[in-house]
C-alpha cells in the first residue's frame, strides 16, 4: 500500500499523469508548447480559413510556418540520429504530442516534408544529401485506384481469386535509368509545395508489375519535382486538416538515375513497411495531442458557462462526460507511448503495433473532439471555438495514413499468423 503524510490535489504535467519526466524531456516539451502555441495554432486557425489555393500561395501564414518550423530545428536529424533507441522512444512521441496539440496539420506537414531529406541522410551518399537535403518534400503513394490496395501491398485482405488492380503510376527500369508514368491521388500531403517526393510505386523489372501472390512489385525512389514531365493538379479542398496542403502529381516519362532508387526489387517492400510503421506510430503521438487540445478546451469551458443555475461543470452528468474523455486522452498517451517502447525496443518494430495505437487513439480523438463540440453546444458548432476545427482533424485521421477498418484487419491478419505460427 501507499504510506501517505499528506494528500492535496493531484500534480498534473502538461500531458497528465506523467511521472517524472526528465530536465531534457521538460525542456524539449516547454519549448514546443510555446511554439506550438505561438506560431502553429495562429498560423493554423488562419490556413483554415482559405481555400486550398490560397493557403499555398506567396504571402500565405503557411511560408511563415515553415521557415519558423525549420529555423526552429524541430526535426533535428543529426540530433535524432544520435539518439539511443531508448532516448528516441522517450523523446519522439513527447515532440509530436506538443506538434499535434499546435496543428495536426501543421505538424505532420512538417513530418512529411521531410522524407525526402531523411532518405538522402540515411542512405549516407553525399550526392542524394546534397540534391534532396534540404528539399521541402512529400510521400507518394497512393494512386487514384490505389488506396487501402497500397496499405495492403502484401495483399493479406486481398478478395479470393482476384488480384489487385494496375493502379495509376508505374516506373520502369530503362537501361541505367528508371522512368515514370502516370498519376498520384489528390492526398499525397505536401505535395503542392514539394520540390521532391518520396515516391513508392509499382515497378516493372523486365518481368511485368504482378508478382505470383496477386500484387504487384514495386520500387520506392527519390525524385526531384524539377524534372521534365513532372506537373501538379489543383490543391485539394478538403474536411480538416486544412493547413495540410494536398494534391496530385503528374509524372510523364519521368526519368531518373538509378541512383535516386532507394528501394528496389526485393527491398522495396520492407521500405514501405517502414515509412507505414513509423507513420501509423507517429500518428497516435500527433493524435493525442488533438485529444488534449480538445479535452483543454472543453474543461475550461465548462467552468465559465452557465446553464441550469450554476457553471456546466457542476451538474453530475457533465462531470461523467468530462472525465471520460480524460480517460480516452491518458489511455490513448499511453498506447501511443507503448508502441513506441516496443518500436524503437528489441522486438520491434513491427506494422502490428503501429496499427493498434493509430486505429486506437485516432479514434479515442474522434470521440473526444466530438464529446468536446457536444459540451460547448452550439457554440462548438462554430468556427469561434476551436473544438470544431479540431473535430473535422480528428475526423480526417480516421482514413489518413491507411483506413482505420483497413488496418484493423490487417492487424487481425497478423494476430491470426502469429497465432498459426506457433500451433
Ligand atoms: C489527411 C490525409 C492525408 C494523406 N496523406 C497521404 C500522403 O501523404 N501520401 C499518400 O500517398 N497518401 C496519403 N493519403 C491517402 C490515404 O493513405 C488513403 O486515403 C487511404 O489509404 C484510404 O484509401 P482511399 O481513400 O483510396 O479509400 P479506399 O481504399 O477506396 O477505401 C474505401 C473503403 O473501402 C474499404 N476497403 C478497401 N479495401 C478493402 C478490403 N480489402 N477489405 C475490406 N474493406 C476494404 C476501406 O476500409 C474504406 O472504408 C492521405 C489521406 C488523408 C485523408
């Protein structure tokens, strides 16, 4: 039992009931609130209020975040990179917590943009480094007739006796030069400013693109948006997530060196595998930031408004309503944290994990940005109280980064072959 000589009010950090948070792991936190706080949620009431096209377009808040995200050296890499695994799993889901807690959109563009750049550092070529270092970049990877078809590229949810269809945009190997056709989907995030992507796609070697279990063989490579033959559609309008820029690319006999390939033939799956584990990871972080930052709002809330005779706060029902999306946002951290401690530990990281916390606290934030609107009433209806932004970025989460019913299955499909394996 707990010997207890005193008992006053709980101490509640920032992100709740954190024990003892180390003095890095404060510092690093303080100072993202503060950004987050300063630039992102200013910068990011004010995207979501323009059209697509203009908050892309010179002289938008969007340019000013940016430069302030990378002057900030939020996503230090050599700082990252130098972490133990242990430092990172501490470390990471703290950073995008605060990030998502600012704007989700924001932060995951500031995840996103990165790609490129960490492909070239971790491929350690000075060429790559140089060329692509310090683009602003995207993740290509879904296609118009290609969404959840990606996600399950190894084609666990694939329908008996069929197979998944050709999709929108192929490379093929060309002598010493691989060379892309076709289209991305509308969502590919950051890419109507990207001056690189990060592109996974299906790939013909010499064999065609289907390989014998029904899918496809693929290729993950680094392409500059300087090219000949590369254009863009019309940036995407769009539920939530609204600073988050989004759109197609067209790519038209697109060629590149071989030296740009960052994935090919046999690795190009488990490169995929990585950037989906990482980002359905990095999503529960994000994401319980979105349910705090809904959670805040609601608490003080109820405090000041009255109905009924006395503040909200004080009717019983408010109370229970209240304290079960406290409930959600601390189960939901501390998943998300879990999946960290097993991705960056001995046994991970793994896709199933990863899965478990994004389908999880993804959800968790829907219901509690929708708890929140519901306790500000109408006034959570409007655009003058952020809960209703924040209930249509909680909403988008539900299908970003891989469908969240999709996943689940796939994550039923890896709990059932765990389960076979050891019969
Ligand atoms: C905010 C946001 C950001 C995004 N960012 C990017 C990005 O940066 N880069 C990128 O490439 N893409 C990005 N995407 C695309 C995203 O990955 C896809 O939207 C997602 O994978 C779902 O694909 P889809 O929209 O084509 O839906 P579909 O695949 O058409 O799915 C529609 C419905 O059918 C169900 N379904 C589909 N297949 C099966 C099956 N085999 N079994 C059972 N049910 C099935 C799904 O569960 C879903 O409910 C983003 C999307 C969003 C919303």
């Amino acid at each position: 039992m707990f010997i207890l000589d005193d008992y006053g009010l709980p101490k509640l950090g920032a992100t709740g009931l954190d024990g003892a948070l180390s003095e890095e792991q404060g510092a690093v936190q303080d100072n993202l609130r503060r950004f987050a706080r300063e630039v992102m949620r200013p910068a990011g009431r004010a995207l979501d209020t323009l059209s697509a096209a203009d908050s892309i377009a010179p002289g938008s808040p969007l340019w000013g975040y940016i430069t302030a995200f990378r002057d900030a050296g939020i996503l230090d890499m050599e700082a990252l990179a130098g972490m133990s695994p242990a430092q990172k799993a501490q470390m990471v889901p703290l950073i995008f917590e605060e990030l998502g807690w600012g704007d989700c959109g924001l932060g995951l563009l500031g995840l996103v943009q990165a790609f490129p750049a960490f492909a070239a550092y971790m491929s350690g070529d000075s060429e790559l480094i140089e060329r692509f270092g310090s683009s602003i970049g995207c993740w290509v990877g879904t296609q118009p007739e290609r969404g959840s078809d990606l996600v399950d590229m190894d084609t666990t949810e694939l329908h008996p006796g069929s197979r998944q269809g050709a999709g929108n945009l192929t490379a093929k190997i060309e002598g010493e030069r691989v060379v892309f056709n076709g289209q991305t989907s509308a969502w590919v995030s950051g890419a109507p400013i990207a001056q690189a992507g990060y592109v996974f796609c299906q790939c013909d070697y010499g064999d065609g693109f289907w390989n014998a279990k029904g899918g496809m063989n693929y290729i993950a490579a680094l392409v500059p948006f300087d090219l000949p033959g590369i254009s863009k559609g019309q940036p995407l309008e769009k539920l939530g997530q609204r600073p988050l820029p989004q759109g197609q690319v067209f790519f038209d006999g697109v060629s590149i060196p071989q030296k740009y390939v960052v994935a090919g033939r046999e690795q190009a799956y488990p490169a995929f595998l990585g950037a989906l584990t990482f980002g359905n990871m990095e999503m529960a972080f994000t994401f319980t930031g979105v349910a705090r930052a809904a959670f805040e709002h609601a608490l003080a809330y109820v405090h000041e408004r009255r109905q009924g005779g006395c503040a909200l706060i004080e009717h019983q029902s408010v109370r229970l309503r209240l304290f079960d999306m406290w409930r959600k946002l601390e189960a939901a951290r501390a998943l998300a944290r879990r999946v960290a401690d097993y991705n960056f530990g001995p046994h991970g990281p793994h896709l199933l994990a990863s899965i478990t916390s994004k389908t999880y606290v993804t959800q968790a934030a829907f219901e509690v940005a929708d708890e929140a609107v519901q306790l500000l009433g109408g006034n959570g209806l409007t655009r003058e109280y952020p809960v209703e932004k924040l209930f249509r970025d909680a909403r988008a989460a539900l299908i970003e980064d891989g469908e969240n019913n999709l996943l689940s299955l796939k994550g039923a499909s890896y709990l059932s072959a765990w389960f076979k394996a050891g019969q």
